[in-house]
C-alpha cells in the first residue's frame, strides 16, 4: 500500500494539491484539489475532485471554503486535473465540471 | 521545463503530528463523518492516517512547474536543504552557524523554502528546529 501526496505549482500563486492512496495498482481513494492564494486570506481551495465513500464527484467551494456545489462525475486521474487547471484555472468555478 | 522534489517521512512522524493536531483518528473520524468530505484537509489526513496505521508507505512530492523556479530555488537555499538532509540542526541560529551565514537571511530563506514546502518546523520549547525531508530534487526538460 502507498499513500502518495503531490503539491503541483502551476503558477506563483495557484497549487493542485494530490492525495492518492493505492494498493497495487488499484486507486483505494483519491483526492485532487485546486487551491489559489489570496492576498488577504491565504489558500483557499476552489475546485477538489475525489472519491470520498466510493463516489466519484467534484466539489466547488466560495470565498469562505464553504461548499457550495458537489456533482457527480467521471473518475479523475492527476494528469487529467493538471491538464483541466492548466487550461481553465479560475474560470473552472464557473463551469459545469460534471460534463467534464 | 519543471522541477520534481522528492521527500520521504516516517510514517511515525506523520502519525504523531496527526495525534498532536487531532488527539485520536476515532476523534478525527468523528468530526469528518459529521462535515462528509467537504472539510479536505480532515478528510485527507484521516485516510492517510488510517492506511498509514496499517503499515502503508508514505511518499511526498512536489512539482514546480512554473517559470519562478529559481527565484525559490536559489544556490543558497538549496544550500540549507542540502545541509538539512545530511545534518541535524538545533535551532535556526546554530543551522546559521554551521553554514557560515547571518541569522536573518538563513531564516527568511528557511521561510522561504517552508513555504515550498521543502523545509518543515519543529517546536521544543522556545526553539523551532528546521528539518528537511527531501532526499531527491530532480530537473526535467520536456521534449
């Protein structure tokens, strides 16, 4: 079993943060979470995928981390989210990412 | 162009910083099963916790894919994180003596790298102890 946490810098201020934990090569539970920084409060996370109890969603949250919308969607590897974050960044937010 | 840090931590050091922040996985349990997944950082620590209690390895990277790379990775940061992994240090102050540099600018650039997420702080007593975990930076030129 490997637990494997990978912080991706994809600009000064904008992080995906990994959590895959793997057995084999089976994927136990993953979590991949978008987080930008912001001059007055810090990180703040704006998009995370995972797979929390088995079921694979995507969470976006508002200025004060609150939930605020969770939709069913496809599994996501990293390289997947890289690829989406790279390409939209903060206008993921306003995104249907379901469809995704 | 991106720079790939390695880091390896025993897995009982992670443990004993969750026990430290959360008291019992039954107490973080608790407190995730109450938000669901919704609070990302209890959620993570309670699975790596949970795998790591039974006996999973633990690995950490980070990846530097944007262009500021070097105004982070500077000769004389690198330098502190190359003495950390050979070497223990027992406060900021001894760490700037042992590389031969000002206290100020040894602990902004430890700030710095804490930032990066290349050096860790530990408390004892009024003393921070800077350690680091990394055992492999890598730079690797995409084609």
């Amino acid at each position: 079993m490997r637990v494997m946490k990978k912080k991706i810098w994809i600009h000064k201020n904008e992080v995906i943060e990994s959590l895959v934990i793997a057995e084999g090569s089976k994927i136990k539970f993953y979590s991949h979470t978008y987080l930008v920084r912001e001059r007055s409060r810090g990180w703040r996370p704006y998009v995370k995928w995972d797979n929390w109890e088995g079921q694979p969603h995507v969470d976006k949250f508002d200025a004060n981390e609150t939930l605020i919308e969770q939709k069913p969607c496809n599994e996501k590897g990293l390289e997947e989210v890289i690829k989406l974050v790279k390409i939209f960044r903060r206008n993921l937010i306003t995104m249907d990412l379901s469809q995704l | 162009m991106y720079v790939n840090i390695k880091k390896i931590k025993d897995p009982e050091i992670v443990i004993e910083e969750f026990q430290d922040q959360y008291g019992t996985i039954n107490s973080l349990s608790q407190r995730v099963s109450i938000s669901k997944c919704t609070t990302k950082n209890e959620m993570e620590d309670l699975m790596v916790w949970k795998y790591l209690k039974s006996g999973a390895v633990f690995e950490e990277e980070i990846v530097l894919h944007n262009s500021d790379i070097f105004d982070v990775l500077t000769p004389k940061r690198m330098e502190l994180v190359d003495y950390l992994t050979k070497n223990k240090a027992s406060s900021i102050r001894k760490l700037s003596e042992a590389v031969h540099r000002n206290y100020k600018n040894t602990y902004d650039d430890l700030l710095a790298l804490e930032k990066m997420g290349l050096v860790e702080f530990k408390r004892s007593g009024k003393s921070r102890i800077p350690i680091s975990f990394v055992i492999r930076v890598e730079t690797v030129f995409e084609h």
